[in-house]
C-alpha cells in the first residue's frame, strides 16, 4: 500500500521555515548570554528552573527529563556535570533503590537567581519587544493547543 505524502503548500512551508528559523535565533541568542552573563549554559538553566519549580527543589531524575523533552543518558550527564560544579546533589530514593532525585544546592539557587533577570530581560528584548498583546495571545493559544495534542499522543 502507497502512502500519499500530504507535502506542506507555499504557505505553510514559509510558516513553518520561518518559526524554525525563530526557535532557532531566539535559542541561540539566550543561550550565549546566558553563558556570557550567567556562566550558566541553556541546559543547566533549564535543570535549574525546573527544580526551583518543584516543591523542596527537587525531583525524580526521570521525572526531570520526562519534563525537558530529554533521554535519560542525557539528564543523567547533565546531572552529574552540574553536581561536580556544586549546583546540585544526586540523591538515592529510598523508597525505590533503583530512582534518584535531583536537588537543588543553594550555589545552584544562587546562580538561578543572579540569571533569571539577565534572562528576563533578554526575553523582552530579544521577543516580547517585538510582538502585540494581542499576538503574544494567539501564540500562547497555538502553542497550548499543539503541545496538548502532543501531550496526547505521547507513548
């Protein structure tokens, strides 16, 4: 049986180029200022956020990455690095020998909070400068839409 490729028309092919291309410069932008600023790279700053989130700071390492999108190898890596540079400890769940959580150290607090207005502000500069209120809804209605729908059919 031949499948027929539902290939993107004209618009919808510059639509999608061009919120690749916007995910892509926006990153870039936060990420090298968050290092240049921060001494924090995109990957730990999402680590940390997501612990500062959680309650007591931390969470299941799997439930960590299931949150970022990220395999286990990779959170397990990241993990490790940012517990070598102090910002946050491994600790063994007692209830299950085989689960860790992550934990938030208070250096790992104490840099979250020196970044998040760097970063703030970089996010009204870089995007939020350049976008109506009532744009900045519609897109927060897309994106609510389509990651719930991912969310759905997640495995």
């Amino acid at each position: 049986m031949t499948e027929t490729v539902r290939w993107l028309t004209p618009e919808e092919q510059h639509a999608w180029r061009c919120f690749v291309r916007l995910q892509k410069t926006l990153r870039g932008r936060l990420s090298r200022l968050l290092q240049t600023q921060s001494n924090l790279s995109e990957a730990d700053f999402a680590v940390l956020v997501e612990l500062t989130d959680a309650p007591d700071g931390r969470q299941r390492v799997l439930d960590l990455a299931r949150a970022l999108e990220w395999e286990k190898s990779r959170i397990s890596h990241q993990i490790s690095r940012m517990a070598t540079r102090g910002l946050v400890m491994r600790e063994e769940c007692v209830e299950d020998g085989r689960g860790a959580f992550a934990v938030i150290t208070d250096a790992g607090r104490a840099m979250i909070e020196a970044a998040a207005p760097l970063h703030v502000e970089a996010v009204r500069t870089l995007f939020l400068d350049h976008v109506t209120p009532a744009e900045l809804r519609v897109l927060a209605q897309i994106s609510e839409r389509v990651v719930e729908k991912l969310n759905e059919d997640a495995p």
